[in-house]
C-alpha cells in the first residue's frame, strides 16, 4: 500500500506576525512550499509515514519545492509556466484573529493535465490511497478531479477528497473512498440548514448513501468533528482535543485531519481511534507556523 497526495494549485505559505508586517512589510517572513496536499504528505512524514506528493508547480518556484523531499516525501513535480501563488497569512492580530490574502497563482493547460493523469496511471495501484487535496488551478475544468478519481478507482486505489466548491460537488460525482468537508463545504453540496448535529447527520447520510462515499468526515472547527461509515450506517462524533499551549497558526488543521486519518489506517487503529488520530494531528498542527510539520 501506498500514499499519494495530489495537490494541483499549489503554494507559498507566506506567515508573519501583524505587528512585523506593519514594521517591515514581508521582510522577516518565511516562505514555505505548500499547497494542502502537501501539507498531509509533510504531517505523514512527521509520523514517519511515506508518501508520494504529485505536486503542479510554477516553474519559478521548482527548486523550493524540490526540497520538501526527505527520507518519506517523495516528490514528483510538474513544473508549469509562471509562478506558484503566495498565502499570506496575518497571525497575533489585534482583533485576535488570523487574516488571510490569497493569489490566484499559475493557469493550467490540458497539456499539463494531462501530465498529471499520465503519472497517477503508472504510479496508482490496487490497495493505494490517493489523497486529493485544495483547488483547482485557473484552467483547470471543474470535472478535473472527477474524472482523476475515476481513474485511480479503476486502478483499485481508495480515493480521499478534500476541496470545495463546484469541484467538490463535481468530485462526489466519482463516489470517492472519503470526503472531508466543513460545515462550509457541506453546505455547498446540500444547500440545507446545518445548524445543529442531528441536521448535519442527516446531510452526511444522504450524501453518502447517494454517491455510495464509505466515510464523510465533517470538521467542525473548535467543535471537534463527526465521522459518518456508511458500511453499518453508524455515526462518531469526537470533541476538539484540548489547548495545552499558545495557537501560532490554524493553516493546516484540515490538511492534518486528513493525514491523521491515513495515519490511523496505516497503523491498523480501529475507526474510533483513527478518528482520534485525525484530531490528534489536527490539534498538534495549531502549534506550528509551518503547516503540516507537527510534533506529535
């Protein structure tokens, strides 16, 4: 078995405290190479779990990226033209919250596309998870990760799925192994009032059993998470794990979720546990600046 993170819009994490910022601009910032796929396969390897991260990236920015390759990420880059768009990310604001700015980045041609689905055929094999992670790059049809996750079924490989917006409902379309939507996302496919638990139950359930989706995992923010298994119709619902030290950043969290979650697999835990897992990595990767690389 093996882990391949797809992440197609990748990106430079840009993260400065807001009182540097307005002293120097984007001077003192570190830049990271990111993109939410990315960010499972730097968690996983945390946890000394191998994967494989496809990544699209601007040919400006390929040596940045080829340097998160370490004794458990193996990169494969598809280098296209222009540069990787920049997040940056505002943290220790007065208001006491985090403010975001995101670029739009590349723009994808049915070329590179293609180049992507030509890697996943020969990489992807019975018994694999693949791990679709983020938005979609300018050009790219809002199909594209549906049809991506078809392949990769039809090679025998569990497919996660973790995106918003019309991708998402496009995606669904494929009827992935899992999705991970927010309370956010999972009102873009159900367009239901979501205000309360048996509400949200009963949105995953029908979701899952329309598309036949083994597991939705909602994330619920400090509100912890529900995991729904549509093998034995049974719902899990797990609390946020609590706040041991200062928050530095939450870029990430869901991102950690989703590697938590193939940590548990991997290492043979139960449902339950491996939902605790994904809380686990989750709540650890609030403690980092550099989204993915938890201590756990």
């Amino acid at each position: 078995m093996k882990i391949i993170t797809v992440t197609l819009n990748t990106a430079v994490d840009v993260t400065v405290e807001e009182n540097e910022y307005m002293e120097s601009g984007l001077k003192t910032a570190t830049e990271t190479a990111a993109g939410k796929g990315i960010n499972v396969s730097r968690a996983l390897s945390c946890a000394a779990i191998p994967s494989i991260a496809v990544a699209m990236v601007g040919r400006e920015d390929i040596q940045m990226f080829e340097n998160i390759g370490n004794e458990y990420i193996k990169p494969v880059l598809i280098p296209v033209a222009g540069s990787t768009r920049r997040n940056i990310t505002l943290t220790h604001c007065s208001d006491g919250k985090e403010h975001h700015t995101r670029e739009k980045g590349f723009s994808v041609t049915t070329e590179d596309l293609d180049k992507v689905t030509k890697i996943l055929s020969d990489t992807v094999n019975e018994c694999d998870f693949v791990a679709f992670s983020g938005s979609l790059p300018v050009g790219a049809p809002d199909d594209t990760y549906e049809d991506m996750i078809m392949l990769c079924k039809k090679q025998g490989a569990k497919v996660i799925l973790d995106t918003s917006g019309k991708p998402l409902i496009k995606g669904i379309g494929a009827g992935p192994y899992l999705i991970k939507p927010n309370l956010e996302e999972l009102f873009e496919i159900t367009g239901n009032d979501l205000s309360n638990t048996d509400s949200i139950e009963k949105a995953v359930k029908d979701i899952s059993g329309q598309h036949n989706i083994s597991y939705i995992l909602t994330t619920l923010s400090e509100d912890g998470a529900v995991l729904y298994c549509l093998e034995n119709d049974r719902t899990l619902k797990i609390q946020a794990t609590e706040l041991t030290q200062e928050i530095v950043s939450s870029v990430g969290c869901g991102d950690c979720t989703v590697a938590g979650y193939l940590a548990g697999i991997v290492n043979g835990m139960d449902i339950k546990k491996t939902l605790s897992e994904a809380m686990r990595f989750a709540n650890a990767n609030l403690y980092t600046a550099v989204p993915g690389e938890i201590n756990l």
